[in-house]
C-alpha cells in the first residue's frame, strides 16, 4: 500500500488532553486532514497509564470525535509515547554485501543487526527506533545513505530507543477497546522535532524541548539525526499546584490564573501592573477570595520554570552533549508562556533560542498553529511524509523514500515500448525467414522447370 492510498489516525495521548486525528495523503502527496477529536485525559500521568478503564473511555471519545467526520477505515495508528518509557543507546554493525550493489534489503538487515545486541539483553523493553547515525562504505564514512551504491562492505553506527514492554502493553490494551490496532510508536518529541525542524536545524545541532502537562521532554540533533532523547517529570500541572498551594485555591481555580496571567516578563518596573490585584478564590469556600499582585503570579512562575529549565541544562551537561547545540525549540502547551524565552537565554547563556509552533498543515478542521500539538501534527507527517530519513520503525519496516510516481510510469512506458519493439523486431524476422524460405523454393522450382 502506497502512501496515498493509506488512511492514518494519529494519536497524542498526553496527561492534559488526548488528541487524535485522522489523516491521508492526496494525488499531489499533500496531506490531507480528514477528522479531529480532542478530549481531556483521564487515567494517564507522566506518560503513564495508570488506569486503563479511564484511559480507554478518553482514547475511544477522542477517536470517535474524529470519525464522525468521516466514515473510513484506518489502515495504521501512530502514537505517542512518553520519554519517560524509554532509554537509549548507542550501538555498531557491519555486513557484507556479496551482490556489489547496496539495496533496501541490505540497509534493513544491517540496522536490524545493530538492534539485535540490545533487544536480547534487555528484555524488559522493546526496540521503537533504529536511527542511523552515519554510514561507511568500504571505510569510506562520508555516506550519508548508501542505498544504490557499490561496494563490499557496510557499517552503521545507530541510536537504539527502545520502552518498556509494560508500558506498550498497557497502550496496546487501552487501544483495543477503541478497535483500534497495527500499531506504530513514535517518541514524544521525536514527534514534535519532526514537526518543528528542518534539515538544517537538524544538521547543525539543535534541541527540542517539549513542555508538556506532567513532563517536560527534549532530544538533541545533530548531522540530521536525533542523538539523544531524556526528559524530566516536571510540567505545566505543577505550576498549576504551586500557585493552588502558595494561594490557597483549588486546582481549577489555579490553572484558569496560570492560563490567563502567568508570565516570565519583570513586571517590577510597570507600576500599573505591579498594583493590578487578580481575585483569588479560597480554597473550600469558593465564594470568598483574596486579592494578590499580579507581580506575585509572576515570581511564582519564573520559579518552577526556571527550575524545570536548570535541571534540562543539567541532564544535557552530563550526557557530553551540551556544546554540540546551537539552538534550543521550545515548543508543547508551556512554551505559551510570555517571556519563556528571554528566561531560557538567561539559564543556556550564548544559545539562539526560539518557541516554536509546528508546520502549518492547511486544513478546514484544526489550527495547527499551537505548540501543543507539535506532537500529534510530528505523527502526522511522520507517517505520510514521502521522503523520510532512513530508520527501522516499531514494525521493524524500513521507512525510505517512496518510488517517484513520474520515475515508475516512465519506467514503465520504457519496458512496454522495449516489449513492444522486440515483438516487432520478431515478427520482422519471422517475415525474412518465411520470405527467404519462398525465394529459395522459387529459384530451385525454376531450375527444375527448366531442366525438364
């Protein structure tokens, strides 16, 4: 089945909201949206599922919102899991290629060799990646896709990312009682890198950094591949619970003041906004409330973000990698927060930094121009994108370059015309020998005529 004929449901199961969306490629590869669903999670934490009644009901209402506008049948599911899950690694292999001629099949075997160390010695997780990082060709390491070239002898140096069988499992059971299966995982911000690069953001060593509801996910990219992957379990939840906390209300109350009024930009030197009360209700009598600055809202936040902040700079110090980047994305549902940015420059001094939104995918059904659906619009072009890089996906299958559509019909007409010719060309000498063969018979019929 080729691209444009596959139909695709996408589906971001995150803490705050599941998302799922149903899409397909039309006759010019341009994807086509065909039905959005969007709920609020429930059973789901960090990534987690931690009650799979509740999940299922959110994962079945999201995907039945997004059928109602459109009766068709799924082909493939693609969905979100949560770096929380997952772990990765380095990993080489090396084969030989008897033919001289580098072929899909080769490149498949090889990256599966280099995952085959790591899925027999751990057993508790399951390979949803294989990501080239560089090839060599006889010793030549300079290739960036061997496929069709010649040679003897090809290596692969590859990032492994492999998640826990548990928790694949309890997505798996969840989606069941959606009727929903031949399921593909992708990496939460491996998603959303997809949908917020481009190939020279990846080439030159980038970071995207999600910040989502419970967690807050990052990886790294560097000569076009994702490097690392790591998160932290902090997110935009629990700024919601420091200003429930700090001011005493409830959680609701506290997430509509984060939505509404919290910011990363001084307000110390505005003295009308440093006076400006916002009306706080009180925890267990919501009829009552009290009066803060909206300075106050602002120190709370800058706290928890910088927090979240320092310790992403931290985990990347300690995996080598941190002088490898150059830009920092910020992209998922906190990136909104006004001044995040300025705050980011602040902690990854001498880093460009810049919030992100995923790639405009014009449609009549959703907006795309938010950082929250980086993830599920990442999904979308990672499953119907015609020229994607080289890796083994959750399948095992090798995602490549589909066959140009002009190339094969050129290709053909070419084979039918050279089937045709030779036909000719046949039935030309079929007609020489038969008219050979008469000519000869007319000549000996002459002589013996004569001769009697």
């Amino acid at each position: 089945m080729n691209k444009q004929d596959k139909i695709i449901l996408a589906l971001d199961i995150g803490t705050t909201q599941v998302v799922s969306i149903i899409a397909k490629n039309d006759l010019n590869d341009k994807i086509n949206i065909l039905g959005i669903g969007k709920v609020q999670s429930s059973g789901i934490n960090k990534g987690n599922i931690i009650d799979i009644e509740l999940a299922s009901v959110a994962i079945k209402d999201a995907v039945l919102l997004s059928r109602s506008s459109c009766d068709v049948e799924i082909d493939e599911t693609y969905v979100t899991i949560s770096g929380i899950n997952t772990r990765c690694v380095r990993s080489k292999a090396t084969t030989t290629i008897p033919s001289g001629h580098i072929t899909s099949n080769d490149i498949k075997l090889i990256l599966t060799r280099a995952s085959l160390h790591e899925m027999q010695t751990s057993s508790d997780y399951e390979v949803i990646h294989v990501i080239p990082l560089s090839f060599a060709v006889d010793g030549n390491s300079t290739i960036e896709n061997p496929l069709n070239i010649n040679g003897s002898r090809l290596e692969v140096d590859a990032n492994i990312i492999m998640a826990k069988r548990t928790a694949l499992s309890n997505i798996r059971n969840a989606l069941k009682k959606a009727n929903l299966d031949d399921i593909n995982y992708v990496l939460a911000p491996y998603a959303s890198s997809i949908a917020t690069l481009d190939n020279d953001n990846k080439k030159l060593g980038s970071i995207v950094i999600d910040l989502g509801g419970s967690t807050s996910e990052f990886a790294v990219f560097q000569n076009k591949a994702m490097i690392y992957n790591d998160m932290i379990s902090i997110g935009g939840n629990h700024l919601t619970s420091d200003i429930s906390m700090i001011l005493k209300t409830p959680l609701n109350s506290a997430d509509e003041i984060k939505k509404k009024y919290a910011t990363l930009i001084p307000i110390a030197d505005d003295e009308e906004q440093q006076s400006e009360k916002i009306k706080v209700p009180l925890l267990g009598n919501e009829l009552l409330s009290e009066e803060v600055s909206r300075n106050y809202i602002q120190k709370i936040t800058h706290a928890r973000v910088e927090e979240i902040l320092i310790l992403i700079q931290k985990r990347l110090l300690d995996s080598g990698l941190y002088h490898n980047i150059n830009t920092i994305f910020l992209t998922g549902g906190m990136s909104k927060i006004p001044g995040i940015d300025m705050l980011t420059r602040e902690v990854f001094q001498g880093f460009h930094v810049q919030v992100k939104n995923p790639i405009n995918i014009q449609n009549g059904y959703v907006n795309f121009n938010d950082s929250s659906l980086s993830a599920v619009a990442g999904l979308i072009v990672y499953a119907l994108d015609t020229d994607p890089a080289l890796e083994l996906d959750s399948n095992r299958n090798l995602r490549e370059k589909k066959q140009d559509n002009i190339g094969s019909r050129v290709a053909e007409d070419i084979n039918l015309i050279d089937t045709r010719t030779t036909a000719t060309m046949s039935q030309q000498k079929e007609k020489e020998k038969e008219t050979e063969q008469s000519s000869s018979f007319s000549t000996i019929f002459k002589k013996i005529s004569e001769w009697i």
